[in-house]
C-alpha cells in the first residue's frame, strides 16, 4: 500500500482512537487534522496515519476497522488499583501486557509441544480455605525456600540480591519472572510504578509475573511474592493495592499475608524484635535495624510489628508517611531508563529459562529467528549477542 494512499476512517474510529490513545505526543496541528478528517472535509494518507499511530501509541490497523472494539484484556476485571475500580489503562500498561501474552502463549505451546505435564502447583490453593501462613509453607517447599532464604553465610543479603535469589527459585520452578521500568526499550514510554507495581497472568503450563522495575526495590521484591501466592491460587491480577491498606479485598490481603511470611518469617521477626528492645532500641531504630535484616521495607517491618500489637498505630502512620514521602523524593530523582550496557540490561529484564527454550526452538527449526526478535524485542544483530551474554 502507498503511503501516499488516502484512506477514509469512520468518525466513529477518530472519536474511539483518540480517546484510548496516548494524545500528549499530539500537535495543534495533529488536533486540527483530526479535526478536519472526522468532520468529513478532508482525508487522511496512510503515512499520516502512521505517524499517528506512533503519537497515539495504539496498533496502525486500528484505522482500518469498521467500528470501535474493547480491546482492555480480561485481567482488567482483577485489577487492584488502591482498592479502586479501573477507569482506563494507559497504552503503556496494555501493550506490556499484550508482549507478556505473546511470551506466555509461546512458552505455554512450547511446554505442550514437548509433552510437558501441567505444573501442579498452579491454582492449587483455594481463597475459601487458604491460610497464610500454611500456604507460605507451602510455596516454600515448592520453590526449595528456607525459612531464612534471605540469609548467606549468617548474613543478610542486601535486597537487590535477594530479589535476584527469589527470582532464579521461581524460573526454577517453571515460572517466568521478567521486569522492565520502560514498554520494550522504548525510554520516552516509562512504566508508571502508581498505575501498576506488578502482575501475574496464570497458566498451568506457563505461569508468568511481571514486576514494574520503576518501583523500589523493595517494592519490587515485595510483588514478586505477593503474586507468587497469586500463581497458587490461580488468580490473575494486576497489583498495586498498598500493604498498609485495611480495606483490600480478601485475596489482596491474604497475598499481602503471604508475602510477608516469605519476606519476614513471624517466628524469626519475633526473636529480632524481641533482641532489638533488649537492646534498647526505640520502636523507629528497631524498624530500621529489621529492614536491614530482612528484605523488606519499613513499611512490612512496621506493619508486622503492628499487627503484633508491639508499635502503636501513630508510629505505624509515620513510619508510612516518611516512606511514602522518600519513595516520591526517589523516584522524581531517579532514572528508570535502565541505562549503562545494554546488553545486561536486556538480560536482567528476561526470564533466562524463557531464553534458553526459545533458543533451543530455534536450533530445532521450530520457532523463526523473526518470531525470537519479536518476542525478545531484539533484532537480526542484537538477538546472537543477547544469547552469548546469557549463555544460551
């Protein structure tokens, strides 16, 4: 097709495309076409529809259809946005969503092709009769997690490694964990940590959670076990509800739960709390000593302790205020481009197992090189080098 080719779009299309678009890249001038084009008085070349596909961030052949569609993906109905109900997600979130899909519906087909049994572990749990602390155990067995996983040679690892040491369990396990703070390697499309910190899409053959790198890393750490539980309860969700909060549905709660016990054993955050006033610490230096002992923020610590009945609720409010004022400070100050090599960059934000299958496809003749570049958002230069830094 000519991009010089005029091509007639309903009225109905601009009002639809403009509307779930990203319309800050928009011009004046933009607007006043669009204008012009969905009043009828003039018509649109197919380059300048794709100009402003890329300005809207919606799919180019959105143009072409003969009316509006929903394309919001069904786990929208299990997000859990602060409590609240989903007025609209950004591009940003729906084209992450719709790559993790695409890796999830390849890895699930691969997983079947060589006769794969389902994993057992996935939906295994029901939210009816599920217990927080039984089904930290038995998320623990599954994964090989010690009670003090957390812990190397009697000390603590920092909260970065552990991340990474949780993560390995997972793709060990069968569950594909990727992360990304930007949509693909696009720097000018950055993940909003406020709209969504994480989310998991379920499957018994190729279960997947996607953790928002834009957030802390405490943050991030504390989704990836809160959508852990959700992988053994089978429930997709998209997550950003707060810890702190008491009015989360009844699943966010128990995952929050969950989460905690991983993070923060009840029994051995007893024994430190308890050493920590011998010492005589206040309440906010035994907070802080504990968030260095265990891979988790103030926040889960001061929580933990509150729900002990061993802080009162003012500290518990401070502690959460002072958190949640850093965390903003962090975050105005900080780059989530993920720079330096990109290279490492790139394998940091994917699943190795998921690399490793898709590379042994390609040598068997069952996946195209195309297809790998898609998936892995590479190219016919990057994709070799991207396998000889993982060693695939």
């Amino acid at each position: 097709m000519s991009t010089t080719a005029q091509v007639s779009v309903p009225a109905s299309i601009w009002k639809w495309v403009t509307t779930i678009g990203s319309t800050r890249k928009l011009s004046p001038e933009d607007h006043r076409h669009i204008d012009r084009w969905m009043s009828g008085n003039a018509t649109p070349t197919v380059n300048q529809l794709i100009k402003l596909s890329n300005k809207l961030e919606i799919p180019f052949g959105y143009f072409f259809l003969a009316k509006p569609i929903d394309d919001t993906p069904e786990i929208f109905a299990h997000r859990t946005l602060r409590n609240s109900a989903i007025s609209r997600p950004s591009r940003n979130l729906l084209d992450t969503l719709d790559s993790m899909q695409s890796v999830q519906d390849w890895m699930r087909q691969d997983a079947i092709d060589h006769g794969d049994t389902p994993m057992p572990f996935v939906g295994s749990w029901h939210l009816q009769h599920a217990d927080a602390m039984e089904l930290a155990s038995a998320i623990r067995e599954q994964l090989d997690l010690t009670t003090t996983w957390y812990c190397q040679n009697g000390h603590s690892l920092p909260a970065d490694k552990a991340f990474n040491t949780l993560r390995k369990l997972c793709t060990d396990a069968g569950i594909i964990v990727m992360l990304n703070g930007i949509v693909g390697d696009n720097t000018h499309r950055p993940l909003d940590p406020y709209e969504f910190r994480a989310f998991a899409l379920v499957d018994e053959y190729a279960p997947l959670i996607f953790i928002n790198r834009a957030d802390s890393i405490h943050g991030q750490i504390f989704s990836l076990a809160h959508e852990i539980a959700h992988i053994w309860l089978g429930k997709e969700e998209i997550y950003n509800a707060e810890y702190q909060q008491t009015d989360n549905a009844p699943i966010e709660v128990l995952c929050n739960a969950v989460a905690a016990e991983l993070l923060v054993p009840q029994q051995e955050f007893s024994r430190q709390w308890q050493t920590a006033q011998a010492q005589g610490d206040t309440d906010y230096t035994a907070i802080d000593r504990l968030s260095q002992a265990f891979p988790a923020s103030q926040v889960v610590i001061a929580r933990r302790a509150l729900d002990g009945r061993l802080i009162p609720q003012d500290v518990y409010n401070r502690v959460c205020a002072e958190s949640a004022e850093q965390w903003e400070k962090n975050r105005k100050t900080s780059s989530n481009t993920s720079g330096g090599n990109y290279y490492s960059t790139k394998q940091s934000r994917l699943d190795h197992r998921f690399i490793e299958h898709l590379a042994a496809s390609i040598s068997e003749g069952q996946t195209s090189y195309t297809d790998a570049y898609r998936l892995t958002g590479t190219n016919r230069k990057t994709f070799p080098k991207l396998l000889e830094t993982i060693g695939a």
